[in-house]
C-alpha cells in the first residue's frame, strides 16, 4: 500500500517563505511585489497565467531595460515604432504629397502639350492630337488632386489609429511583462551568475540611449516628405572603394607571378589525379564500366542497391550522358580522393590536439559559410580555369565535414578504452590504428559521405570557370533557358549523387 505522506502548514510556509526571500534577491526594488505576481503565476491553471504590471504599461521598453530583459525590449521598441510612425504621419507626415507632386508634373506636361498645340494651329496644322492629350493630362492631374486631399483628410484617423496601437502594444507589454520576468527568475536560479537580475541604473541608462538613438531617426525617416540623404544610403565613398580594389587586383597578380611554380605544380598534380580516374572510367569500354559499377554496388551495399544502380545508370546511358555522367564522377571523385586523402589525418590530429584545432576551426568556419563564387576568384586569378582549378575550390568546399567529423569520433572515443589498451602495452601507432580510429569509424564515414555529397554539390557551380561533367549541361540550360535538357541533367546529377551515397552507406552499414 502507497503511503501518503502530510505535510504541515508550517513547512508550506517555511517554502513559501524562502521563495519569497529568493524573490526578493533577485527582482531588487519592489521584490515584495514580484513576489505576490510570481506566486500567482505559480499557483494559475490558464495556460496563460493572468498577470499584470502597471509600470510596464508605463514605461514600455525602459522597464524591460532597467531588469536587464533585453529580448523584451528590443521585440516592444520594434512594436511601439510603427505606432509611433503612424502617429508621426497624422500628425505632421506629408499625407498626399507625392500625389500632389505627380498632379503638378501632369499639368506642367499638359501645358506643354496645349503649347505645341498652338504651334501646331499658327503652322495651320491639326492640333487635335496634342488638345486631346492636353485633356487626359489635365483629368488625371484632376485624379491625383482628389486623392491627395482624400489622403491629407485621413490624417486625424491616422493619428487615432496609431495612438490606439501604441495603447494596445502597452496593454500587451504588461501582461506579459510579469509572466516573462518570471521565466527570467527560473533562469537565475539555476545559473545565478549568468542571469541578469535587479534593476540596475546602468541598463536604464543604456535603454534610454539607446531609444534616443533608433526612435527619433525612425519616425523622422519615415514621416518627413524629403529626408536628408545621409538617412537613405551611407555616405559612402566610391574613390575609397575604387582605390582599394585596384590596390587588391595589384596583390593578387603579384602574388600569381610569384608563385606561378608553385600553382602549376598543384595543377599538375591535381590534373594527374583527374587524368587517372577519366581513364578508369571513359577510356574503358562502357560496358565493363557498367558491370563493374554493378558489381561492386552489390558486394559493398546489397543486391536492392545494385539493381537500383543498374537502373540509374541506364537512365544515364539512354538519356546520351554516360560519357559526361563519367566525367563527373571522375571530377568528384578526384576531389574527394584529395579530401579524404588530406581531411582524415587532419581530423586525427583536431581530434588529439584542443589547441590546434582551436586554431583551425575558424578556418573550417571560413571554408564552408563563404559562398562558393567567393573563392573561385582567388582561384582564377591563381590557377587558371578549366577541371583542375574546379576541383581545387570544390576541396575547399567539400574537406571541412571529413576534418570535423573524423576529429568529433576521436574525441568521442572513451578514455578508460584508451588506457586499458596502454595497460596491455600498446604503443602510440598500434593505439591509433587498433583503438582511436576504428571506435571513431562511424562518424568518419558519416564525414566521407558528407563530403562525397558537398564535392557533387559543386558540380554546376565549377562548370562556370570551365569545369566540364554535367554541371555544363545544366549551364547551358540555364543560359538559353532549356527546360526539359535542363531537367533531364539535374536527374542525371541526381543518379549520380544517389548511387554514391547508397554504394557508401551500404558499405559502411555491411561492415558495421
């Protein structure tokens, strides 16, 4: 049988008590009151507790400043400037004129017109055309008129309409001011120093700068008829623009003449790699390409794999794109030969070594958020165009997730697994090789795959500097706006991207 067990009235108190007191640290001045609100937030079946707080209402965004709720403040200030502007365009916001402008340039065009029309009777010719387009003229200058005056008379609804906004944001503002801070408060309990609390002078202040600052300049931009350019557009200037970018175009060829030796042997490197799989996969009979595709789709993932492989490939030959389909995966792979043949000793040792990898995550960072027609600039202006440069900004692009991902699984290999094997005698290497890298092969796989898909991601992307494969179809279907051939590549790319990933995934699930 369950016990039941009571709890006194004095405990319940004494509870009550010292979340009061808790309260009471945390909110600061008026603490006795935040602590009556939260109880009743506490103690409320609504989902939405019922609460309300008059100084919120009051100060709008500064209260929400003072307690260090700075979410608050910036989502009302927000809120409050669109009622603020309506109220600035009732009150002194040039209602109607650009209308009124667009009526005085149509009179002015109508009297131009009216003139030609006389020219046209002294030179006793037909002056009917320009009458009658003097008159369209003058009627829709008559429109424009109208509807300015219809806008300048809404300006007390405006007004109206705004003030009443701004009431109703105030309204919200303090019924949730009390419910928000509450959620605050949880915070600060559980990490004390990490969490704002009180009402400090120094957040007031910033509040109130920081008001001063966003408010007037919003409500004048848009409520002045002509506002001051410097609100439009930065006064930027283009001489600092133009001067700095001679300066880089000078650098970049500089730096070109001078490792020219070195670029060409990376080209001529990459370029061998390339060279090798084109042979393996276009100067060899297509149908031994295909059986042996086949195969090894089936040893590695399955027969469901190999049948699905054998039908995309014949999907490819039907379509014409075996040979270009071969390219591609000549590129790709290529590129992710390199990417596995660097990233996978790189992301051993990121994974051994806090401080190295410290340093080299920000270029990680850099190599995969900066938009690929970024670097293919540099890599122009370094390599020349053409596949061997295309492969090079596709490693940049594609090695990040197989560094990342091979230092992840060995920081994820236990510790106490790593010293039991140095008990039994192993050495450093045999550690490494027996240990750290097959415990980590699950996530260095998943950084292969990762990176076999980001390398066939950029396939469309390098046929722009000259990199051939399917990306030139797709090209070419963009420039002359080919639909269908267009449809037909991106499927093609499609094939080739999912029997990659099936064959690899199978593989790593078969030996798992």
């Amino acid at each position: 049988m369950t016990e039941i067990k009571a709890v006194a009235a004095a405990d319940i108190n004494v509870d009550r008590e010292a979340l009061d007191a808790s309260i009471d640290e945390f909110a600061g001045k008026n603490g006795s009151y935040y602590a009556k609100a939260f109880r009743s937030i506490h103690e409320s079946t609504r989902v939405v507790p019922l609460s309300f707080n008059a100084a919120t209402a009051v100060l709008g965004p500064l209260w929400a400043a003072m307690r260090g709720m700075w979410g608050f403040f910036w989502t009302f200030l927000l809120l409050e400037m669109i009622a603020f502007v309506q109220i600035g365009r009732g009150a002194w916001g040039n209602l109607g004129g650009d209308l009124m402008e667009r009526a005085a340039k149509q009179l002015a065009q109508a009297q131009v017109f009216l003139n030609n029309a006389k020219e046209a009777r002294d030179a006793l010719e037909d002056p009917s055309r320009f009458e009658t387009l003097a008159a369209n003229l003058t009627r829709a200058a008559a429109k424009s008129r109208e509807a300015a005056e219809a806008a300048a008379s809404e300006a007390t609804f405006i007004i109206i309409a705004g003030l009443i906004l701004l009431v109703a944001i105030r309204i919200c503002e303090g019924m949730a001011a009390n419910i928000v801070y509450e959620r605050q408060y949880s915070r600060w309990r559980i990490k004390p120093g990490q969490v704002e609390s009180g009402a400090g002078l120094s957040n007031l202040l910033l509040g109130i700068v920081l008001i001063l600052a966003i408010a007037p300049l919003t409500v004048y931009k848009f409520t002045a008829g002509d506002a001051p350019e410097f609100l439009n557009a930065f006064p930027a200037r283009k001489e600092v623009f133009v001067t700095t970018a001679n300066w880089l175009d000078m650098q970049i060829d500089a730096a070109a003449i001078a490792g020219s030796g070195a670029f060409e042997s990376i080209v001529a490197g990459v370029r061998s790699v390339i060279n090798a799989m084109s042979i393996a996969l276009i100067g060899t009979p297509w149908p031994v390409v295909m059986v042996v595709i086949c195969a090894v789709a089936w040893r590695a993932a399955g027969p469901r794999v190999a049948i699905f492989t054998a039908a995309c490939m014949a999907y490819i030959a039907f379509f014409g794109y075996w040979e270009i389909s071969m390219e591609t995966v000549a590129l790709v792979g290529a590129a992710v030969i390199i990417c596995v043949a660097f990233g996978i000793p790189l992301g051993i040792w990121f994974g051994k070594s806090k401080r190295v990898y410290q340093f080299a995550e920000p270029v990680l960072d850099l190599m995969q958020t900066l938009p690929a027609f970024v670097y293919l600039i540099p890599i122009i202006a370094f390599f020349g165009t053409g596949n061997p440069p295309g492969i090079l900004a596709t490693i940049i692009f594609g090695m990040p997730p197989v560094i990342r991902l091979t230092a992840l699984g060995m920081r994820g290999v236990p510790e106490g697994i790593k010293e039991a094997a140095t008990a039994f005698g192993a050495s450093r290497w045999q550690l490494l090789k027996d240990v750290e890298v097959p415990l980590a092969l699950p996530s260095i796989m998943t950084g292969v795959n990762q990176t076999i898909l980001m390398c066939l991601s950029m396939v469309v992307i390098i046929s722009l500097i000259g990199g051939g494969g399917l990306g030139k179809v797709i090209l070419e279907a963009l420039q002359y706006a080919a639909k269908g051939p267009g449809l037909l590549g991106g499927l093609a790319i499609l094939c080739v991207a999912m029997v990659m990933d099936r064959i690899v995934q199978g593989a790593f699930r078969r030996s798992g």
